[in-house]
C-alpha cells in the first residue's frame, strides 16, 4: 500500500507558480514549478496546464505521453494568450514551468523531469538515488554572484529592511541581462531543459523506469523546498533530511532559515521566499 505526505506554501510573490498531482488511485504524483517570463506570460498558464493534463487526460498513457500532450497544450495556450506561435516568441517572454513526476506500476516506476524540480529515491539499506540533475543552479549562481557583489559595495550591517529592499530592488534590475542569458539557454546543450510547449522541451526531458526492488521511499520536490547554506551537495542533503524528518519538517525548517534572514544576507537567493512543493511517497 502507498502513502504519501505533502506540503505546498506559497513564497514571497503575489502568485504561487507552483501546482502539483496527487492521484493515489493511479499512483501518479508531480511537482511542476512555473516560471514567469521577463516581462512575459505568467509561469502559472505552464504549471496549471500541465497539471490539467495530468488530472484529465487518459490515464492509459504512459507517463511520458502525459507530459508530451501537456507540452502540445502550452503551445496552444500561449498561442492564444500571445498570438504567436511558439517557436517565434522570445525565450524570456514563454510560460514555462518544471517537472519531476513518477507512476508506480506493480514491478517498476516510471519517471519524468525537467527544470530544477528534483526526484530522489530512498532504499531500505539506506542508500539514495539521485535520478535527476539540476542545471539551472549553476546560472542562478552567477545571477546571485553578481547580485550580491553589488548589494555588498552599497550596504552596511546599520542599514535598515526599507533601504535594503531599495538598493536590493534597483541592483536586481541591473542584472536583467544575466537573467535574459540564461533564459535563451533554455532547451539547448550548453543551458537547462523546461517545459515550454516546444519540441526542444521534450528532447531535453529526463526520463525512465525504476524497478522497485527494495525501494522505501521516493521524494518529489521543487526549487524552493532546498535547504539553505549547505556547504557541499545541497540537493543530497535537502533529500536525506526529508527522508530522516518527514517532507513537514523540511518544509518548516526552510521556512525558518528564510524568515531570520529578511536582508538576505546568511542564504544570499533571488527572492525572499520561492514557492515551495513537495511529495514524499511511502511504499508499504
């Protein structure tokens, strides 16, 4: 028998981009993170047209069919939002949003993920499979890099949370370009895979099956749940405290970190609090 835990809080921004599929019946969960283009569409149409197709396509597909028919229904969407067709808007103006998702079959699982959502597996003999690769972290880095060389020229230990959100508002402008950049890296080699609608998005898909020989425990978890200052493999460590403490914890302890750190300073990140979702599935 499967259980399943599950946190999902809205971050900092007026609009939670996150969503997320919980179908026991089918043992079919997901995590999807939207991401709003600059200046674009919203990353809420890309998460919540996923997650339509997930909850009200025919659920004979397999998981990648799923995932392939929610992409094909973004292009459409954006299309009519935008007018345009998909190859022909700018990388920074598309909804887009990741995924990590599983379906549980009596001997195997399947699995699909795109973006910085993440899918770990947890054994009985304690071990821990990483089945996804974030690559986005590393253009985020140097976003942060320079955002926070700049913040650090401008601000002292005296300065109060007003003045440090004007200064923190006008250097995050200044690094619009590094953030366009990274954005025209989406479904290429040298840059990240994400859900856009194109066809690039399912080539760059990570995908497979799992036999679940003596599997325990398997986590699905978006951006915002990752343990701050870490020092070494963050997304080893965030996974082996939700497998300890539960995803609740995690989930309470991130939200702790972020709310001692108002000026940013100790977890140096892009916004104060991302959105943050998470599925912790048990097998009995």
């Amino acid at each position: 028998m499967i259980h399943f835990s599950k946190v999902y809080k809205q971050g900092s921004n007026p609009v939670n981009e996150d969503a997320y599929v919980v179908n026991q019946k089918k043992e079919l969960f997901a995590v999807i993170d939207g991401a709003t283009g600059l200046g674009g569409l919203s990353g809420k149409i890309a998460a919540e047209t996923i997650q339509n197709c997930f909850d009200t396509g025919n659920f004979e597909d397999s998981l990648i069919k799923r995932v392939s028919k929610g992409n094909t229904d973004l292009a459409k969407k954006t299309k009519q939002e935008l007018g345009q067709e998909i190859e022909t808007i700018a990388k920074e103006k598309r909804s887009a949003c990741g995924i990590a998702a599983i379906q549980i079959h009596e001997n195997y699982m399947e699995y699909a993920q795109s973006g910085d959502c993440m899918i770990f597996v947890a054994y009985q003999d304690g071990g821990v499979q990483t089945l996804s690769y974030d690559h986005v972290m590393r253009l985020d880095q140097k976003a942060i890099s320079e955002l926070y060389g700049a913040i650090a020229k401008r601000v002292n230990q005296e300065i109060d949370g007003e003045a440090f959100q004007e200064i923190y508002q006008e250097e995050k402008e200044r690094i619009i370009p590094i953030l366009k950049a990274n954005r025209e890296k989406l479904n290429t080699r040298g840059g990240y895979s994400i859900i856009d609608g194109t066809t690039e998005a399912m080539e760059y898909l990570t995908s497979g099956r799992v036999p679940l020989h003596q599997v325990e425990k398997i986590l699905l978890i978006t951006d915002g749940m990752q343990l701050h200052g870490v020092d070494g493999n963050v997304w080893k460590e965030t996974a082996n405290f939700a497998f300890q403490y539960g995803i609740d914890s995690l989930l309470d302890y991130v939200v702790q970190q972020e709310g001692t750190d108002i000026f940013l300073r100790n977890y140096p990140r892009l916004k104060h609090a991302d959105d943050k979702t998470g599925i912790l599935v048990e097998l009995g």
